[in-house]
C-alpha cells in the first residue's frame, strides 16, 4: 500500500504524522530545486512552524531539471517520509508541508506564477554550487554558460535558476515583499545570489537590476545535514520502518542544523520552531561549517574513491584514511575563525563522529561530483591564506594532489573505474593528462583561473604537489597518506 493522505493512518504506529490539517495550508514558500536536502531540512523546520499554528506555509517545490521528484510526490499527495538515523536508533515520519510539485520545463508558466504571487513571501534555494552559473574563484556570473545564453536570448522561456528567478520577479507586482534564501554550501550564499541574480539582471533590464538591488533580500544561511541520495537499499529500509510505499523516502543522520541571517524583506516562517537560528551574522558560521565539514568532506570522498572505499563510514574505518581525514581537518582548522563562544575543536570532534555514522550509506561518489566548483570553496581560501604566511599544509596539500591525480585516472587503486561527475571537469582533466610530467602537470593545472584564480601559486607549493603527484602516479593514494600515520 503506499504512502497518499489516505493511507498514511496506515503507517507502523511509532512514525510520526504531520499532526496538522493540510487541507488549510496555503503557499507560502517557493522551493528551486526539489531534492533529498531540502525535504530533509529547511521543509522540516517549515514544518514546525505550521505545526507551531501557522497554516500559511505550505512549500511549492520546483525541480527545473529533474522530474521524477515532481511525479512521485504528485502520486502521494506530495506526502513523503523521513527516518532520520543514528547508529542503531531511527525515528520516522511523515512530512506534510509540500502542497505543490512542479518539473518547471512542463509547468513554467504556473512557476513564474508562484513566483509572482504575493502569498509567496519567501523563495529558498538548493540548486547546488553549479545551479547558479558562476565562476567558481571569482564568484563571478559566467555570461558565457550555455543556460546564462540561452536565458537571456528567451527571457520568458528560461531554464537556469537565475532566469526562472529573473521571469518571475518581472512579473511581480512591485510593493510586494521577498526573500530569497539560498541554501547551497557557498560562503556568503545570500549575498552571492543577490550579485549574480543583479549581474544578470543588469545584462537586459536594468529596471529589474534595481529591484533586485533595493525591493528583495538575500539572507545568508548556513544549511547542516546529511543526507546521502536515496539507493534502493535505503528506501526499502525506509519503508519497512514506514510500513508503506514510499518512493520518496528519505534516510539521513539525525543531527539538523540552520542559521540564518535576520534579513527578511516581509514575513517569513518561524523557523525558529524547528530549532533554527536566526542570527545577525552568519558568516562565522558558514566559513567554519564549509571548511571542516564539507571540506574534510571532499577530501575523504577522493582518497575514498581512489582506494576503493565506496562510503564515508567505510572511508573512516580505514585507518590510513581515518588519520588523514583528521589531518586535513587540522589544516583547515587552522585558519578557521570559529563563532562566539564555538569551541572548533569539540566541533570538530563531532564531525569526525558524525562521519562514522554507519546507518547513513552516503557515497564517496557523490561528494566527490562537482569538484571544480567544490573545491575552491572548501580548500583554497585555507591555502591561499596559509602559503601567504609562509606556512605549508601537508594534508591539505595532499588532499588537492588526489584531487589532480582523481581527475587524470581512469580507475582507483584496485584497477575499478572511477566516473567524476563534474561538467567543469573535462577541461582541467584534458591539462592534467596531457601533460608531459608532473610538474608540467601542476603547472597547467593551476593555470586554470576559473578554478584556481588568477593570483599565482608559490614555487615552493607547486613543487611539492608535482612530488604529490609522482608518488601518486608511482605507488599509490595510501603511500601518499602513510605520512600522517607516523607525524
Ligand atoms: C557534501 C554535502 O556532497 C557534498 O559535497 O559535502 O552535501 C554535505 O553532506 C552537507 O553539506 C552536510 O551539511
């Protein structure tokens, strides 16, 4: 039987129901980009909040490029479950705040719609680093991507993220406030899009430039959770807790957490229920999380796959890996600035425990997809920073050598092959390989501005990733990480 409004009194006794009448929920919020991320988190705390009595919140998800998500939920009454794990503890439940499903291509007209409703007060965003068509170093609007060039040669047919957010903006009647909260893993994501969405603006209609600039706002946020992308594994363990179908299912770590800049053009929903915080300044936040999570994160994703180890869990058990995980944390710790009253180290801690969490199947694979546009975030500010003060960082250095050395191989250590998913990938792979050596290697490797910027790198740093990468072409990922088993 599956999951509908139905049948979900049906659902195993202990899983949690939405405890409100959806029939009452009105749209409020707009969501781009309809994955396992958003239904995970910023949809649970609006779910709170509509629990907490606020009826006005009911989530319009849009998916511009996927458009299974959009009909399975359609086929549930936009129902769908969440089991949130912890070693062998899981809790269960039913999330009802999304009211509406679209795939924008088949149903743009009512998206810009939405968009120019006044009801929606609020947009949230989770299109991840490349949805917003930037330049990675620089933060910068790439004129030149194919969906930028589309978008402004059919400005009521676009299919970007900052087109659909332009074409429905147009449409909105002045006077009528917004929020747009990105909630992508970038440092200072709101003001990021609020410069993009103005830099696209401004390339046609400078009118819309100006409203961008002074009617809507652009908190930043910092987003935390886990939650690897479902397999047919974790969605039959789902439903098993469930006790119905559920093609939506999701399975994450039990730990959430939102920090969110008090920035808000009109009314927004209270957040706060679901535990998020609001906050004056984010930035602290988002720097420390997107180094030492997500970074440390990238970094076991590539020596994951390049020694054969398929999920995070799995990574960390190894102890090779394990250590030079710490190590690279260390590193980027270094250079961190933590919150007000954060202790980093017991941060830290955390994370590396949270990493072990075995229930959660999440796959060294799919962290390590996008790199072009991961990387600079995650690790080159920390380098940049580092080497201008004279100081080298062993594991961070080592960490971009796999990277390198990931993108130039066709398999991992064990002979299997290794697919990077990352569409800004070809250009840089095609430098690495074609190299004649490994300095030459790093040299054209770091040439890449897009990726690297264009400030140059030190001598002394690059010859010691081109050592990196010798001894990664001659013995391996784990001779190259030996090292921090024994300093
Ligand atoms: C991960 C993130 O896929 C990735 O790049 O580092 O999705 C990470 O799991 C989340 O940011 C955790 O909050």
């Amino acid at each position: 039987m599956r999951l509908t409004q139905r049948n979900c009194c049906r659902a195993n006794a202990e899983v949690q129901q939405p405890g409100y009448d959806r029939s009452r929920l009105s749209r409020g919020v707009l969501h781009l980009g309809l994955g396992a991320f958003h239904r995970a988190h910023q949809a649970l705390y609006t779910e709170a909040a509509i629990h907490a009595g606020d009826s006005r919140w009911g989530i319009v998800g849009v998916s511009l490029r996927e458009p299974r998500t959009p009909r399975t939920l359609a086929a549930q009454d936009f129902l769908y479950s969440v089991t949130e794990c912890e070693g062998a503890a899981a809790t269960t439940r039913v999330v009802g705040a999304v009211v509406q499903a679209w795939y924008a291509p088949h149903a743009l007209e009512e998206v810009l719609g939405a968009l120019a409703d006044p009801g929606i007060a609020v947009v949230t965003c989770t299109v991840t680093e490349k949805g917003y068509c930037l330049h990675p170093s620089s933060a910068d609007l790439d004129t030149q991507h194919p969906d930028i060039r589309h978008d402004l040669a059919h400005r009521d047919a676009p299919r970007s993220t900052l087109g659909v957010l332009a074409a429905g903006l147009r449409r909105r009647p002045a006077g009528a406030p917004l929020s747009i909260v990105c909630c992508d893993n970038m440092p200072t994501n709101g003001d990021t899009l609020r410069k993009l969405l103005g830099q696209y603006a401004a390339l046609k209609d400078p009118v819309l430039a100006r409203r961008v600039r002074d009617d809507v706002t652009f908190p930043n946020t910092m987003v935390d959770r886990i939650v690897p992308a479902a397999t047919p594994a974790s969605r039959r363990d789902a439903q098993r807790r469930l006790g119905l179908r559920d093609e939506a299912a999701i399975v994450c770590e039990a730990f959430t957490q939102w920090v969110i800049e008090d920035r808000f053009a009109g009314p927004r929903p209270a957040w706060e229920a679901g535990g998020a915080l609001l906050t004056g300044d984010v930035r602290p936040f988002q720097a420390m999380k997107l180094q030492l999570l997500n970074g440390t994160h990238s970094a076991i994703a590539y020596a994951g796959q390049l020694c054969g180890l398929q999920t995070v869990a799995e990574a960390m058990d190894d102890p090779l890996v394990g250590a030079f995980a710490r190590g690279v944390m260390a590193d980027l710790r270094a250079t961190v600035q933590a919150p007000p009253g954060y202790d980093v180290a017991a941060y830290s801690e955390a994370l590396l425990q949270r990493f072990r969490n075995a229930a959660l199947d999440h796959r060294t694979a799919q962290i390590a997809a996008d790199g072009t546009q991961k990387v600079p975030l995650r690790w080159l500010p920390a380098l940049r920073e580092s080497l201008a003060a004279g100081v080298a960082r062993p594991c961070l250095e080592r960490a971009l050598a796999l990277w390198l050395h990931y993108l130039r191989c066709d398999t991992n250590q064990h002979g299997e092959p290794l697919a990077a998913s990352d569409p800004g990938a070809p250009p840089l792979a095609a430098a690495l390989r074609g190299a004649h050596d490994d300095t030459d290697a790093i040299h054209q490797a770091l040439a890449h501005g897009a990726v690297f910027g264009e400030a140059p790198w030190p001598k002394q740093f690059q010859l010691r990733l081109a050592a990196h990468l010798t001894v990664l072409r001659e013995r391996g990922a784990a001779a190259l990480m030996s090292f921090t088993a024994t300093t």
